[in-house]
C-alpha cells in the first residue's frame, strides 16, 4: 500500500515539473482547431510542417473534424476553460462567439505588423471588423456561382449560361432540362437543383438581386416578407411546383446526396467548396455568373472562414505567429491547393495557384469576377438560431405542404422574436 | 438469504479497489450529470458566458414554446405506437422461434442482427427502402398495381419511423420473451392437453400470464427507449442544417443546446422528459402489483 502511494506521489511530481518546464521555455506547443474532411487533415499537416520548419520554437496539433462534430466539440472545449489555442470561424457564427467573450482582440498584433492587410480582399475583412478591432480574420472565402452539367446542355441543345443570362432564361433552360426520360410519369432529369433551407445557395441570392433585403442593417427587422422578396420567393416556388423544374425537398431527399454531382440535376448553385467532389464526375461541367433579375439586378452571395483565437489562449504570441503564416503568401498558396475555396490575398487570387487549378479545368475567374456583386452574409449575435427559425419555417413549403404566402406571414414574426430575444 | 462468498480482511480492499472505476465511473458521469441537469435547468446558459440564476423561467417558458409542444406531442404520439408494436411483435416472434426446428438459431440471429448494427448505417439503407420514386417498397407496391407512396413526406413520417423503430427492437424483446418462455415448465402444457385444453386455450391460460413479466420488463424498457429515441428518427427525418420533419423531445433538447446557445432550456426539457418516464415508471410499477404472475 505505502509503496502504491509512494509510487503515484513520484508519478503526479514528475508530470508536474514536466508541464512546469514547458511553460517557461520553447519549444511551446499550441493546438489548432478546423472542420473539414479527413483529407484537409493532409493540408493543414502540410502548413503545419512548413510552419514548424520555419519556426522551431513552436509546435503546432491540428485537430479536423467533420462540420458537426466540430461545433459541438468547439463547444464542449470552450465551456470546460480549455478551448484551443487557434480554430476555425465561420463568419456568420463570429459575433454569437464574440459577443460572449471567448475570442481574443487580435488588433494589437496586426498594429505592430505594419501593412498586414492591404493584400486582402476588403469585402472579406469586412464580417471580422469590430469598433475595437478584430477578433478575428478571413482565411478564404466564398462566392457562389451557378454550375452546370455541358453534356446535358449540348443533349438539349440549350446554349450555356453566358454573363448576359437572366432568370427568365434560366428558368426556360431549366424547363427543357427537365425530363421524363423512360416515359414513365417521374422525372429522371432535371432542370435545376438547390437547397432552400440556408440562404446562402440560392434565396438570399434571388431576394437580393430582385432588389430585396433579408435583414435590415441593425440586425432588428427580418425582411424576407417584404412584397420585393416574395417575388423572388414566388420564382423560386413556380420553378419547384409550376414548373416541375426543380425538385422538392421529398424528391431530392431520396437521393441521399447532391443531385447535380449525381448527374441527376443540370444546373445548381453553390460556392467552390463544391469543386473538388464535383472534380470526381464522368461528365463535364463549367460555372457561370448568378442571373440577372427582371429588375436587372444582379446579386450573389459572398461568405468566409476565417481564424480566431481564444481569449484563454496560453501562447497568444505563438498562435499569432501561426495565424500570420496561414496568411502568408505560401501559406495561402498551400491552402488553395486544397481546391475548397478562394484564397483571401488578391495577389494569390489572380494567380496560376487558384485560376489554374490541376483537378479541374473551370472558369475559376467567375468566382473572382462575382465579387463585383457580392453581398456579405450577414453575421450577427443570435444567427445560427435565426436561420434555423427561417429555415425550419419555410421547410414545409419546399416540401410541398404548405403555402407560400401565409407561412412567411408566421416566419417573419418568429424570427423578428429570435432578433429581440438576442439583442 | 445471502448467496456468495463474503469478502474478508486483505480482499475487501481489494474488492472496493476492482469496482472504484465503475463505481467512480457511475458517480462521475451519471449522477455528476443528472445532478448538473438539475442545476443547470435553474440557469440561463449559453455556455460560453458565466451562468445566471433564473429561477423556474426555462420551465414556464416551456408553457408557451410552442415547438417544445410539437416536440413532445411527436414523442407521445411515437411512444403509443412503439411500445404496444414492439411488446406484441417481438412476443409473437419469440413464439414462433420458440420451437425445435431446424436452423432456430439462424431465425434468432436474423431477428437479433438489428440490434447490433450501426442505426445510422440502417437507417441510410431504410431512406433508400422507402424512396418515393427509387425505393424498393414503391417498386413492390407498383407492380402489384398500387400506387407509390410517399413515405418519408412529413404525413406519412411517423407511421414510417415508429416501422423502422420497431423492427430495430424486437430482437431485443425477442431474447426477453424467449428466456421467459423457455422458463414455463412443460407440465403445464402437458398437464392442460390432458385435460383437453386446445392451442388457444394453452396460450390464453398458461402462456400469457407466465410471461406477464416479460410483457411488463419490455413494456418497461421499451417505454424508456421511446421517450429517448432518436438516432433513426432523426436520420429518416431530417432536413438541412440539423433540422427535422418529426422533431422529438430529444431532437428538441440537442437543438436547444448546441445550435441556439440554450443549455438551460435544454436542462429543462431533460428535466421534464425524465419526470414524464419516471411517472409512467411508477404506474407501471402499480400496475405490476395487481396484475404480473410470479411463479
């Protein structure tokens, strides 16, 4: 028994003096927090290395779990005062985050790095920026664009989508997409697919370029009932149950994944994260610019990842350092190689390393030129839950159950409650 | 009456040593849990922040949540279906396999397999069965000349998951009622044939009220399991970004914490739900006094 005691006695001793080392003098080690797929583990790992390489004084562990699990892990480790030192933000998450004191003000290290940010795409910078500086900063970001299937188009004998398309010729095309090819009664092709439940694919794009809004400025009023937004609503019903063009959620549901990678839908609108899954398929395929409205308008939706730091972080000074690297031309190089997304320096932009990516030969410049007509998603206090009251409220009618007009009538005030309740 | 071996002495220690990291276990992530449920329940939480005290606010605020009231009506409405399903079909099944026939065990292992495979794995394979248009029941159902159904759109969801739910437990209460009737003495068959009792008569007389406590151990556990369901559920039945068409209590609980920064509401709900099943506990328990047969 003594001994047992003695034993463990000496055991505690040694792992403390062991940490008590390690606080005092390099190397530190600091961990890294990011959603993605297994194979972004690679990348990071790559960075990692590289970072490592150049810094021998800091170690760096990257953690990558799938979207879920990484919230909800992020969560769990926030509450139980030992969150990671850096992790992944989705930009419109940032401020439910912020707001509650968990990030650290990183305005003080991009003051003493002269010019940080001029290489930015300031539209990017925009989600991060707070009266008293930043909490944080886009790593890439987002543009969504309207993709679509070639050889389905050159079966049709439709012409592909040009700047110049409106979604008048849009829902056209979509229409003679559409077909019943065995004759049997259901459609095994069809003209257009998207998820209606986030904005970020296709509504808040439509409500924006028909001249709507679908939140007002202070982040008070949710606009998607306006008269302007539920013509844009009524488009993207009639393509659904008008037109059949476009299936509804219970169809689209039965195929268990994405319906234009699948080879069943011939156009969709989504962001680059799409690109390199949709690389894999049999058949060809290019992006457009999002249509004009019939008020000639023109909008897409513009959103990004970024990185923050915890305000409990240890290694502040080292997390910076790692931030800044990711940043960095090289950095930002690596990570663009992933193919998931736009890298936040221009320069990087408009560079072979994104314009002529190696897995797929699209026109990468559309998602740079779309930035002309981009709107931020928006990001406030109480977002995730807003989207989920608009999302889960509208689900009914893109599943052919309810009406349009009479459920944004109860949506709009549910999720103006969500809007005072956050305040 | 005591049976076993008493620990003495030098195995005592030893004894408490062996069982401290269940024990320890049990203590910690249990009741340490349950315990900061309840308190939790009392709080405003988002998690991140400090928590504040807010008195019975998260529970009368259950009175006017209307999803919470969607929510716990799907889980009433699921559980009266689930629990009589399972207690009659696994039974019946048990009956069935409770013969001497050649390859019982390769029927008891086909019933049994749903209960040890992944539920999110079967569920994906029970969305392909039940597709509107590429499903294999649709496809059945259309050459016998009906017409397809809908089964996953949000009038049919239920029927089809408490289906799913069911089949994923009578293996379960199959291997309950199997070790409950394999315990009836066969005298009582042979003694009743004697007497001129006719299969009916065996099974209304004898086998029922020997296996009341089998019933009453299934409806138990499977009442437990309803009001806890949730992994086929929410696989069949959901949408984009965490949201589903059936949303149960759980569903409700999940949703609250972890995507609207609502820990103490959540608690609340936990609360509320473990006080509905520890209620039917305590009738079912009064009811096994009046009417299950010990031997």
């Amino acid at each position: 028994m003594k001994r047992i005691v003695l034993l463990s006695v000496l055991i505690a001793s040694m792992l403390l003096s062991a940490c008590a080392s390690q606080a005092k003098q390099g190397p530190v080690t600091i961990s890294f927090m990011a959603w993605g797929d297994p194979e972004e583990l690679a990348v990071w790992q790559q960075i990692v290395d590289d970072f490592q390489a150049a810094n021998p004084n800091i170690k760096v562990n990257v953690e990558v779990s799938d979207w879920d699990s990484y919230w909800t892990k992020l969560k769990t480790l926030l509450a139980a005062n030992t969150p990671p030192d850096v992790f992944a933000m989705d930009a419109p998450l940032y401020l439910d985050y912020q707001s509650r004191g968990v990030l650290l003000n990183i305005q003080p290290y991009i003051d003493k790095t002269p010019g940080f940010l001029d290489g930015f795409y300031p539209v990017t910078l925009e989600a991060y920026k707070l009266p008293d500086g930043y909490y944080g900063l886009p790593r890439d970001f987002q543009t969504v664009v309207l993709y679509y299937n070639i050889d389905m188009f050159n079966a049709a004998g439709i012409a592909y989508p040009t700047v110049d398309w409106t979604y008048d010729d849009f829902r056209t095309a979509a229409k003679s997409l559409t077909i019943d090819k065995n004759g049997d009664g259901t459609i095994d092709q069809w003209g257009f697919t998207s998820d209606l439940w986030d904005m970020e694919l296709f509504w808040s794009e439509a409500i924006w370029s028909w001249g709507g809004e679908v939140i007002n400025a202070d982040h008070t009023q949710t606009l998607v009932g306006e008269p302007i937004a539920r013509e844009a609503w009524q488009f993207m019903y009639d393509l659904m149950f008008t037109d059949k063009s476009m299936p509804d959620t219970n169809t689209s549901g039965q195929y268990g994944g994405d319906l234009f990678q699948a080879g069943i839908a011939a156009m969709t609108t989504i962001g680059h994260w799409a690109v390199p899954g949709y690389a894999t398929v049999e058949f060809k395929w290019d992006v457009a610019p999002m249509p004009i409205s019939p008020s000639g308008g023109r909008a897409t939706s513009v959103n990004s990842a970024g990185f923050v730091v915890a305000k409990d972080s240890k290694y502040p000074d080292a997390s910076w350092e790692f931030i800044k690297y990711c940043l960095s031309q090289t950095g930002q190089a690596r990570l663009t190689e992933l193919g998931l997304a736009i890298p936040v320096l221009e320069s990087v932009a408009n560079s072979p390393v994104f314009l002529e990516q190696t897995m797929v030969n699209i026109n990468q410049q559309v998602f740079l030129d779309s930035l002309a007509f981009a709107r931020m998603k928006p990001v406030f206090k109480g977002y995730d839950e807003w989207a989920s009251t608009i999302g889960d409220g509208m689900a009914p009618i893109w599943l052919g159950e309810a009406d349009l007009n009479t459920t944004l009538d109860t949506v709009v005030p549910e999720a103006d409650a969500v809007l005072a309740k956050n305040k | 009456m005591e049976y076993g071996l008493k620990p003495l002495g030098k195995e005592r220690f030893w004894l408490l040593l062996l069982l401290a990291p269940t024990i320890i276990g049990l203590i910690l992530g249990a009741f340490g849990s349950i315990l900061a449920t309840i308190v939790l329940s009392f709080m405003r939480w988002d998690l991140l922040s400090k928590p504040v005290w807010a008195g019975l606010e998260n529970y009368t605020a259950l009175f006017t949540n209307e999803k919470f009231y969607i929510a716990l009506t799907n889980t009433i409405k699921f559980s009266a279906m689930y629990v009589p399903g399972v207690v009659i079909i696994s039974m019946f099944v048990a009956i069935l396999l409770n013969r001497k026939i050649r390859g019982i065990t390769i029927f008891r292992t086909i019933y049994f397999l749903p209960c040890v495979t992944s539920a999110v794995a079967t569920a994906l394979i029970w969305n392909m069965i039940y597709g509107k248009d590429t499903g294999i029941l649709n496809y059945f159902i259309q050459s016998l000349g009906g017409k397809p159904i809908c089964w996953l759109c949000t009038n049919n969801a239920m029927l089809s998951v408490v289906i799913v739910n069911i089949w994923g437990a009578i293996g379960e209460g199959m291997i309950i009622f199997l070790a409950g009737l394999t315990a009836i003495p066969r005298e009582y068959y042979e003694a009743a044939k004697v007497d001129g009792a006719n299969g009916a008569h065996q099974f209304f007389r004898i086998t029922i009220p020997l296996v009341t406590p089998s019933i009453f151990f299934v409806t138990l556990i499977s009442t437990i399991n309803a009001f806890q369901a949730y992994d086929y559920i929410y696989m069949l039945t959901r949408r984009s970004q965490g949201d589903s068409s059936v949303p149960v209590v759980v569903f409700s609980i999940y949703r609250n914490a972890w995507n609207f920064f609502n820990y103490g509401g959540a608690s609340a709900q936990a609360i509320e739900l473990a006080i509905i099943v520890i209620a039917l506990m305590a009738i079912y328990f009064w009811m096994e006094k009046r009417y299950v047969v010990y031997e």
